[in-house]
C-alpha cells in the first residue's frame, strides 16, 4: 500500500451487514486495532475504538456495493503500476477500452471457479469519479453488466477484487497483477515502453 | 510462488519409486510437514500425514515422467513473468516457438554439464493442457525429442526444471529466469515493450 | 539510497533556523546519530556530536532554499532509475522538458492539499550544477515561478520534495516515483524501452 | 550473486602478494570461513581451511590482473541484466561496442575520483573467453588503454569493478547497475524493449 491509497474490508456480519474497513488514513507498516473500523451498509461507522478519530476509507460505498452484489467475504482495493496502465490504454487484441479482456493463461486458475487455462476472463474498466455515491452506483451497474467478472479497473486509479475470505482475495490480486505485467509487458497498447 | 502455482518434488526412493511432492494448494509463506505427500509411480498417494486432506499437485504426473527419463532426483516448477512472455512469443534469433535457443551467455555455465559459454541451449516449449496423463505423455515424447534439454517450457503456463537436488534444480531456474528477462529485454518479439 | 547519493533534513527549530540533516557520507543501512548534523540558514554546522569528522551534505543549500520558501518541516531527496529519466527527456504529452506535467491520477490525491484526481501537478525540471550557491539559487527562482509545485527534478540527479513532517515527504516520494514508473512506462520519449 | 556466478576478493598483503578470494562454488546465502581462500600472484592456493576441498574462483587470474594494474585493495565481479544487455549491444550515442561510453549523470560522482556530474566515464568491453591467462591477458591490456576506467564489461558475461576497499568497489557496482539500467531503458539499441 503507497502513499496512502489502497485499502480493504472483510465482512463481520450479514444481517444486519456490518463491515470491517481499513480507516481513511493508511498507517504504512503494521496496522492496528484502531486502524480498523466497522460500518454499516449506508457506511457509517458503528463500532469505534475508544478515543480514535480515524474515518472509514473513502471507499467505503465501493466496498458495500461489492459485498451486496457478490456477496463477498472480502474486498480488496491495490494500485500498481501495472493496473494503472492498463486501465488507461487498452493493449490490441486485449479489449476495447471499457473491458480488459485476459484468456490462456494456467494462472487464470487461481481465481475462484475457473479450472482451465481456456478461459476468457472480462475485467471491466470504470471511470474515476470523486463522487463516492455515484461511483457507487456505477461500480454497481457495472457488476450487474458483468456478472462472471472477479475484478474491476478504476481508471488512472486502480483494481478491486474480492473472495469468500481476505485470502481468496489476495490471491486474486496476485493473479491479476501477474497478468496485468504479463500482458503490459507482451502486447501494450501503440506507445508502450 | 504466486497464487497457489508453482509445486516442487524430491524422490525419496528409486525402486519402487517414490517421490515427495508438494500438496495441490501450496499455502503462501512457510511449508509444513502436512503439504508434501509420498506419491508412487502412477501418481497415487502412498503416505500421509494423519488427519490431512490435502491431495497431490495436479501435476505430480509430469513430475515422475521428468524423473523416470532424466532420473532427477528433484523437480522444480515455477510461474515467473518472463517464462511465460517466452512461452508464448519466439524472439527473433531465439528459435520457432516450439524451441527456445539460447546461446554466448556465460550464465549458462550454471546448467549440469555445461562448461562454455559457447554452448546452444534448447528449450522446447509444449502446449499446456489440463489432462494430465495426455500432458505427461507429450512432455515425455518432448524429453525423448530433446535429450540435452536442462528444462522445458509449457506455453503461457510456466518452467519446468530438474537436477540431481533441490538445489541443483533452483540453481538452473534462477539461471533461466535470468536469460529469459535478458533475452525478453533486448530482443523480444515484435510488439513487446 | 544508493553509491551514497541522496539525502533529508528535518527543521529543528525555525527562529533562528536549525536543520538536522544526513552527513556528506551517507554510511549503508542504519543511520548513526554522527550521521546527523545541525546547521544555520548559512549551511554551517552548528552542532557537532564529539569527535566526528563529518560534514553536512553537500546539497544542504537546497535543503535550507526549500524550507525558506516553502516552510517545510522536512525535505526528502533521491535518486531512482525513473525520475532521472524523467528529468531528462520528456514524455510526449507531459511537457516541454522544463516542467513535467501529470494529472488524471487518483495518486496525485496523497499529495498535500490535492482532493482529486482531475489535478495537473507541475514539476519543474532544474539543471544540475556543482556549483551549490548557484544552484541553491535556481531552486529559489525555480520554487517562486511554480509556486503551487510539491517537487522539482535535478537533471540527471534526482527528485527533491518536501512536506510538514519526515513522514509527509515520504509519501510525495512514494506518490511521485510511482506517476513516474507508470508514465514512463507508458508514454515514454520517442527512443525509450 | 545468482547461479554460483559473480565472485569477489580482498588483497591480504602486497609484497608477497596474497589475495583472499571466494571459492569456485559459492554457496547461497552467508560465506563460511571455508568458502574463501588465499592465493598466490600465480592464482596458486596458499592457505586452505582444513579438510575443504574447495578451489578458488576459476576467474582467479583476471582479480590478481586487476589487483597488479590498478593496484586495487579489492575487486568485485557481478552478474546482471541489464549489465549483461549492455555488454552485447551499444546504445545509440554511448560507445561503438567496444567501449560503454556515460557521462552527465551526478551518479558518476559516485566513482572514486569523480567529482562532477561533468564526466564523462569509459567503461571497455571485452569479449568472454573460458581461456583463463588469454583472458586475463586480454583484460591486461585493456586496462592499459585505459587507465581511468573504473570498470569493464565481460560480453554476455558481467561487470567488472574495483577499489581500495570492498566497500569501495561496492559503491561502484550500485552506481554502474543504476546508470545501466537508467541508459539501457531510454537508449537502448535499436530492437530493445
């Protein structure tokens, strides 16, 4: 996690939803207790540790938005170099810009349900946005569109993946991001070094 | 080992043959005693530690093709960016893409019976493909075809190598990695960045 | 920090102003308490711990050049393979060669005072010079033509940047090496790979 | 130091002279006591660990070259990628192949002697040969020709670089795999990626 940015939650409860969330400010090294606070599904805090003036991750609605629609256990929100750039120009041969599309690869394997290399994985590309509610809602739609994705690009920003634990998620994250560098190495779009 | 990938074996006897491979799901960081099993020579499992219900890599039939005709006392498979990018694109200069030659390199050096930097490796590259037993049988007609191969490549999946040891088999893959990113850098295929 | 290149400060007092900053000699890996010396606004050592032969970094002119003009309470400078690039021949599309320019990045938010990714950040590129006064000065100009810019590039040398605290110029670092790696990357000059 | 490749060593004494040098396997990880012998101006063992069989590096003769030419406290061999590129194809505008030609990096200052950015360094290619005295006769010579080198590229085989002391040459190894990478990533040659 750089900078900052980056963040992820875990489910503690689903009815009513209550969600673990890393605060808006990322410590760098180890986190602690109050580093984590717990939300409810319109994302306000309900659980604080004594004394703490941490906020929930300004992310907070995208991961709500995930849970619901997935029903994950976990969602995890990196940025790399090369989910960044592969957000932002599409690689020929590999999608059109608004999806990123992946297939061939044996590590495609590792994501949840998918037992052969010949798969087509779609990764949905959405735009940034500041307006969290709104970038909510999109996030939502897009899900809705792509119902087989295991991951979205924010553009310019970065990747979200989830998983029935933190653990499943993580591994999407490294299976992507291998791709991700495979791919941008391989096939980048016109101007790529 | 990223996400799960990757597995490595040791033969613990030679008649019957019994060979120590890690389990189908490595867990990330620290191996324990109950992630590697004692298979035979047709890939079943002929020891385990009590309680476990871990089962064998998938792909603990290559494993025993590679000992039975290199008689390797230990197999290594890893997934790496690089050997993937080479599995799948022939550099030109490097071969027809279904050989990967590498040659001048003083690195080479390293691999079991080379003594020159003048030596012309061939690095086949096979098809990957989720049935084992047919997999294991092209790997085998591979190393029949190759008899000097030090390793083989299987396409957008990963490297296979060998030696008499563990150690003699990581030595060969830190030494192919390095001339795979080498290579990959200065004379990729046509649209590499 | 590498080959002994690089360095940072950190305000110890404002009226008069000391600076704690790394001695010429930066030694690898841990930090002693000799490494630290305290100097004015004129760059000379006003603390000594006994007995060392240290001198303060050469650069502390720009250090001092920066806290005056932009009140930091920290300056961080280092040399990496991507900002001396960028330093040196601009990407198309991010500038003249003078100043580079980057925006649309959720990135760009962890710099001081940036809300949102639709910011264009300004880096102003200075040439290097050996001779300190003069170059101290260039930095002085150079900061008061770009009033709003949190870093500037040293040609062929590297990447100064500041914040309130140690920390704060930390994470410009993180931020910036990373727009750099990923523009880079991406949009490179016309020769780049 | 990959694959049992790189070596390095210290001058013990100069008159005699006795070089301690790394043997001619390296181990992994931490050197013992036994994993360094002391040799003779002929590259003949002197002293030996009881009981080891080990043999000093085969590229023995080329350190006591350097050691007599350059009268260096210490040499220093390394295997890179990027050192590797850069020894097999010359980057348009820096040297003709034979001769790595880098200057205008405040990196340079680094270089024991180096005091401005102003600089510009030579560092000569020589072709690899397993012929150990033709080897070292050729590097011989190559040192005569240049006698402000600080370094010379093996082709297709590594870097070679020395100082007064270990650290010295240390120093000079971070700062040439920098400048090599930040050259060979803006200029490569003309097929680079």
């Amino acid at each position: 996690m750089l900078g900052t940015s980056g963040n992820f939650s875990a489910v503690v409860s689903r009815k009513p939803l209550r969600l673990a969330i890393t605060s808006s400010s990322l410590p760098k090294g180890t986190l602690r207790a109050s580093d984590i606070l717990e939300c409810d599904e319109e994302g306000r805090v309900v659980t604080k540790v004594k004394g703490t003036k941490a906020k929930p991750s300004a992310e907070t609605l995208l991961h709500i938005e995930i849970v619901k629609r997935r029903g994950a256990g976990a969602v995890l929100h990196t940025h790399s170099v090369w989910s960044t750039m592969l957000s932002d120009a599409w690689p020929s041969g590999h999608g059109d810009g608004s999806v990123l599309a992946i297939e061939g690869y044996e590590m495609l394997k590792g994501l949840a349900g998918v037992t052969s290399h010949e798969h087509r994985e779609l990764i949905p590309i959405v735009d940034n946005d500041q307006d969290m509610p709104r970038l909510a809602r999109r996030v939502g739609e897009t899900l809705e569109r792509h119902p087989a994705a295991h991951a979205f690009l924010l553009r310019r920003h970065g990747l979200y993946t989830w998983g029935d634990t933190l653990a499943d998620a993580e591994r999407h994250i490294e299976i992507l991001e291998f791709l991700f560098e495979t791919i941008g190495r391989t096939q980048g779009g016109p101007s790529w070094r």
